[in-house]
C-alpha cells in the first residue's frame, strides 16, 4: 500500500524485540502474552524461537503494556493549507502519535481544497517532511468542495488520494453522490459521507432535545441526519458503490445502517468518541467546547451508539478530530465554530467509558479503532500478521490522566474532557518498526 | 449601602438570605429569592413614590450597559432604574463600538470593567453569554436578554404586576401565548411562574409550541379560544419577525385570526382577567387596540414595575458584592 516515507530519526535497521507484553490483534484474533520481532521495518514473527533471533536484537520490554497495531483514523483536520492558525500538519501529527496513530487520514476541507493534485502532492510532502505519523490524502468530492460537479476523481487518484469526501460538510445533492459512486467504482476507492440535509440543520448549534428546549438554543435534529443516512444508504444499494457514512449519533442512524447490513448491503459507518460518554446535558453550562460536530446528544443516543459500536453494526471509531484555535473557540456558542481536539484523548475515552464498564473488550476496541479503519479506507494498518508494517502502539490500561487541553500537541486546546481522569495512555508509537512517540 | 450616620436607622432593611451577586436567569432561582426580589421591588416603588423620586441608595456606584442587540426600553429602564438610586450609568452598544472591530465580547465586557463598574447589565442574541461573562468578570453581571434563553428581570415585572392585582400567584391560571419558541420571556415566565405555584399554559402554533414542554410537565394548548375561559392572566408575546427565518405559521392575517386578543375574545374571558404584553406590542397582531387601552390592560403598569424591579436587582446584587 501506500507509505509516506522518509524519517528523519536514524535508521533503526536492528531487530526490535517488543517482549513482555499483551499482543492484541484482532485481525488474527489474538489476546495474550507474546513477543513481536521486527525486522526491517516489518512484522517478522510472533512469538520467535529465542534461536532464531539475530545476535543484534534490541529490545523494548512491554511489561505491563498491550501490543496493537497502530490505531488508524478515517478523518482527521489537519487544516494546513489555509488555517494553520487552527493545526498544521505538523502539529496533527505530533497529536495523532501521542493518541496511539500511526495512520491517518486528512480531510480535504483546507483552504484551497484538495480538489487537485497538485494539493494532494503539497499534503503528501509536508507529512513526508514532518516524519511523523503516515498521512493517507483524502480528496474532495466535488470541485471546489461546492457540491456541484464532481472533482477530477481519477487524477486525484493517481496523485495518491485514498478515499473522496466533501466533509465535514455533506453532498445534498442526491445526484450528485449517485454519480461519484458510480464512477468511483473503477477505482475501487471509498466515498465518505458525513450525514446531514443541510436545511434541516438549519444553523442549529446543539441537539435539538429538551434542553436546547429549556436553554433557548437553535436545535439539531436528529431527522437532519437521518434523512442523510437513508439517502446514502439506498444509494450505495444501488451504484453497489463503496459509501462509508459517518460518524453518525443518532438512534435512527443506528436503525437503518443495521437493517441495511442485515439485507447484505455493503455499507460502513463510525462514531466519534464524544458521541459515545457525554449527553447534551454538557451544553447547560454554554461553554463553546462543548459545540462540537456531530452534537452531544441525548441519553438515548448515547447508550444505542454504545450498543451499536460494541456489535460491530457500527464498524469503526474515528477520532473527529476537529480543531479550531483559542481564539475561536472563545467565542459564544452562535459564534463559535464546532470543534474540538481529540486525537489525544480518543483510546483513553474508549478505554475509560467502554472497555472498563464492560460494553466492549480491548480486542474488539483496537478493531474499531485500528483494523477495521484500515480495511475501510483500504489503507496499510490494522494488523499484526507476519509481514505487515511494523506500525505498532503500546498501551498502558490502567494509567490514570487528568485531560489539559493546555497540555495537548495539538494547537487546539479545546476538549470536551478537560478537566475530566480518564484511564489509559499511550506508553509508544511505532512506525515501520521506529519510535515515533514515547511518553 | 446609604451614606446616612449609624445613628439613624436604614431606610430599607437589606435581606440577610440574599447572597447572588449575578442575576443570569430565573431558573436557577429558588421561591424564597424570587419572592425577595419581589418584595424589595415593592418596597423600592413604594419609597420611591412608584419609581418617580430619588432614593440615594447607590450613590458612587456606576451601571453599565452593554447592549448587543437592539433595545430602548430595557435599556433605558435600566439606566432610570439605576438613576433613581443615586448611581452614575454609562453606554455600550455594538453598533459603531470596538465589537464592529473585531473585539470578542469578553474582551469588551472586561474593558468596561477595568473603568471602574459595579454592574454589567448585557443583553446578546446568544443564549450563555451572561454566564461566560460572570466567569470572566468581579462585578456584578445582570441579565437583560440572552436570546431566547431568559429574560429575568422581565418575569420578575410581570409576576409583580400580578401579585399586585391579585395578592399571590399561587393557584393562579397563566397563559403565555404566542412565539414561545423563540421567546425569553416566556421561559422567564414559565421558571418563575412555575416555581411561585401558579398553573402555566404554554398557548400556540404547534410550530412554534414543542411537544417537549409537555415532556416536562406543562400544559401545552394549541387553540387559545379552548383555555380562554380558565385564565386568570394572558401574557401577550409578540411575534417575532426579526429571529425567525422559515415563517412558522402562514401569515400574520392568520395568526391573528387564531391567536389575536380582540374584543370578541374578551367577552369570552373571565370578568377580571389581566392582559399583559412584554412590549413592544403589535397592534392588530396579537392585540387590538380595544384591548390595549381597556380596563384589564396592565401593560403600562408593567412598564413601571419594570423600573422597581431593576432597582431591587441593581441594590440586591451590590449588597451582595459588597459581603463577598
């Protein structure tokens, strides 16, 4: 597949022996106690024979730690070009190995958008450059980002694009997303779609429930994605094209990407974490970081999305990292832009409100959060099988953490979770068998 | 509090319980502190000859007014408001101001305060802004109107009007009717009512009129002719042409027609029912002039009260301040 390349560190070109850990890989349904041996940037072994190891091993004692394929995002806001004063693809990347990334992919909403190769080059190089975490381009949909006509698809494929998508705004026209996905299919490349009828939405800032009701806010409505959701759906059925939808929150999302699956229609979908702990409740006290995209729901929604992400009818997690600078975040809620940073947080939220209450275990986690994302967007990743890249995180459960935005990679400072322990941590990230982070 | 000597007694005593030195909404306020705020309203009308004379309670003290949506009345009831008390006020409005450069809100408010205020009266088209700015800000912070949020000081004035004609609210039957979607007054009326026992109705176009309130346990009515005969009270919202951007209803000839408060309606009401309007009122909209200008109209009466009203909050919250 597709690597971003070169590193700035050293060439580690030794074996690497991570031993004492908890290897978990879901792509061969692997939970236990093991040794993983690299060599030459790539899995060479679990669990060798101790002659068969080179004379010059290093090792990396994991005790205490799981071993994982590097966590993999659909979705990421790097913001550079154009907005930088929000994140740069520097920055992203800093963020995204410290949440446990080794893979990511950027979204195409810069200033200008990626609606052409050579944007896709300039994204490419800046990441080749920051030797940080792999960035994978996703392109626009559409030329410009308007959603009008679509954007010259196949050379942004050639450029090295992995996936289109216009988000985080949506396609509303139907026709429009029929025809990409028809077209897409010579080659073989994802649609993502972020679910939402735009007059629906209608300006809205916070979940349209009970307590925009009572705090006087202009709602979301939940129909606002539904409706969305249905259309991408039927439309994938018939193009037989490959739609990810997401991330979705509602329980009518939920619904029908499951009765969709259950007839044999190939469709994916992701949640954000934020979707799956914090309720519209979060909005009483009218703070911005609280605006975030899609909207902290109610109650309900929260414990179907739960349900739904440890079923697997939602296939993935993605970070929905959205960051927006201080400055704009300072604002009031009109004002505001949605938007949060989440890269940093995303494993321990998981770990924290799903892993440890007991709705999922950490081999179904790191499938949401690595394997799966890789699958989805068609990606290197996910995986631990022998001869895969060696992109590799190590993960202390049981570490406790209080969230400071001041304290984040990212520019953005702005969490949902500050100020809240949460359990988990990142103790390394590897790509291709070489530290990238370490705590 | 005055500047008279210790010997001579105070002229008003100041309420030990109240120790708020924010009015942001009526929500969280419990029975006991509305009830104050009511009770020193009266008082302070009373002293002050029904808001017209000088009562140095404030002298030294400066209210500022930082408007960020249109208003004159408010905004000028509450600078009577603190006038009558003996304190300096001072003017922000954004049109023309440093917000059209580019300053945040915060920035203004905190620069307004570095000039010496003991009170930030604000109003914003934003729900939330007076609490953000109560985190960032030592003065007092009054709530004149965060969007449709809330609106304290106005249900404070239209349940002292109440409690003039009629003794108490509890037990009564208030209708709030028209745009409460968008309306912050009818949320300040719907905490305070609610809180002080009377029985509330939430009266409109189902566009406009959520299922939700019902959710939370209010009655909820559609047809204004169906709830007319029960009421004790009608508060008159006015439509609100300039926050609403897809029209919730057909026409204004129709609204009319379903929710207009005419002279037919009234023969249909109780014999002492009050008719109260937020202001200002659209004639022939939600009210004809008969009405307006008949003898159950209360709406200058509200007008007045909304001084005292200003007054208590303006004392209360200084006093708090000055314990803190």
């Amino acid at each position: 597949m597709q690597d971003t390349g070169s590193s700035n560190l050293p060439s580690q070109s030794d074996p690497l022996l991570i031993e004492n850990g908890r290897i978990i890989d879901p792509s061969q349904q692997i939970d236990r106690q093991g040794r993983l041996l690299i060599i030459e940037g790539r899995v060479a072994a679990i669990d060798p024979n101790d002659g068969d190891l080179p004379q010059s091993t290093r090792t990396i004692d994991a005790a205490n730690l799981i071993v994982a394929p590097g966590l993999v995002d659909l979705g990421v806001e790097m913001r550079e070009p154009g907005f930088e004063e929000d994140e740069t693809i520097q920055s992203a990347g800093l963020a995204a190995l410290a949440g446990g990334y080794t893979s990511v992919l950027c979204t195409s909403n810069t200033s200008p958008p990626i609606d052409s190769p050579g944007a896709v080059e300039f994204v490419r190089q800046k990441a080749a450059r920051a030797a940080g975490v792999r960035v994978h381009v996703i392109g626009c949909l559409s030329k410009n980002r308007d959603g009008e006509q679509m954007a010259e698809l196949g050379l942004l494929a050639e450029a090295g694009a992995v996936a289109f998508s216009d988000a985080p705004r949506s396609v509303p026209n139907d026709a429009l997303l029929k025809r990409a996905l028809d077209y897409c299919r010579m080659f073989n490349l994802p649609i993502f779609d972020r679910p939402e009828v735009p007059d629906l939405a209608n300006q809205g800032v916070a979940h349209d429930g009970r307590t925009a009701l009572i705090l006087g806010l202009k709602g979301l409505p939940t129909e606002a994605e539904d409706l969305a959701v249905a259309r991408d759906v039927r439309l994938a059925e018939a193009t037989s094209g490959r739609l990810h939808v997401g991330p979705v929150s509602t329980m009518g999302a939920v619904d029908m990407i499951r009765r969709v699956k259950s007839r044999g229609i190939d469709v994916t979908a992701s949640v954000c974490p934020h979707n799956l702990c914090l309720s519209d409740q979060e909005l009483r006290s009218f703070d911005a970081r609280f605006k975030v995209h899609p909207p902290l729901r109610s109650e309900r929604h929260v414990e179907t999305l739960q349900q739904a992400v440890a079923d697997g009818t939602i296939d993935a997690i993605q970070s929905g990292h959205m960051p927006r600078s201080r400055e704009k975040k300072m604002n009031d809620l009109d004002l505001s832009p949605f938007g949060a940073a989440t890269l940093e947080t995303t494993l321990a939220t998981i770990n924290t409100f799903l892993i440890k209450s007991g709705t999922m275990n950490w081999l179904s986690a790191i499938e949401r959060l690595s394997t799966s994302p890789a699958r989805i967007a068609g990606v290197a990743g996910g995986t631990l099988k022998v001869g895969a890249v060696a992109d590799v995180v190590l993960i202390d459960p049981n570490r406790e953490w209080t969230v400071d935005g001041n304290q984040f990679y990212s520019r953005c400072n702005s969490s949902t979770l500050d100020g809240h322990t949460l359990t988990g941590e990142v103790a390394m990230t590897l790509i291709n068998g070489e530290t990238r982070y370490s705590r | 509090m005055t500047n008279a000597p210790t010997a001579t007694p105070p002229i008003i005593e100041f309420p030990k319980s109240w120790t708020r030195r924010h009015l942001l909404d009526l929500e969280s306020l419990d029975a006991d502190e509305i009830t104050t705020i009511l009770d020193t309203a009266q008082q302070l009308k009373t002293l002050t000859n029904d808001c017209k004379s000088k009562l140095p309670l404030l002298v030294g003290k400066t209210c500022a007014n930082l408007f960020f949506e249109n208003s004159t009345r408010t905004r000028n009831s509450f600078s009577l408001a603190a006038k009558r008390l003996g304190a300096d006020t001072v003017e922000f409005s954004s049109s023309g101001s440093s917000v059209a450069k580019g300053e945040t809100f915060v920035d203004t408010a905190k620069t307004i305060e570095a000039m010496g205020v003991d009170w930030v009266v604000t109003r914003h088209s934003t729900p939330g802004t007076p609490h953000l700015l109560s985190r960032e800000l030592k003065c007092s912070v009054l709530n004149a109107g965060d969007g449709p949020h809330d609106h304290p000081t106005q249900g404070l004035l239209d349940m002292l009007t109440i409690r003039q004609h009629r003794g108490s609210i509890k037990g009564l039957t208030v209708a709030l009717v028209g745009d409460i979607a968008h309306s912050r007054t009818a949320r300040s009326n719907i905490w305070g009512l609610s809180k002080l026992g009377a029985n509330v109705i939430i009266c409109g176009p189902p566009t406009l009129v959520s299922p939700r309130w019902a959710e939370l346990g209010f009655e909820v009515a559609h047809h204004l002719d169906d709830i007319l005969p029960r009421c004790d009270v009608l508060n008159l919202l006015r439509i609100q042409f300039e926050r609403q951007k897809a029209r919730p209803f057909p026409s204004v000839h129709e609204y009319a027609a379903l929710y207009a408060m005419n002279g037919e309606r009234m023969r249909k009401a109780k014999d002492d029912i009050l008719i109260m309007a937020p202001g200002p009122i659209n004639r022939g909209v939600e009210i004809t002039p008969e009405v307006a200008d008949g003898p159950h109209s209360v709406i200058l009466e509200q007008v007045n009260n909304g001084i005292a009203v200003r007054m208590a909050a303006l004392w209360l919250l200084a006093g708090a301040n000055q314990t803190n």
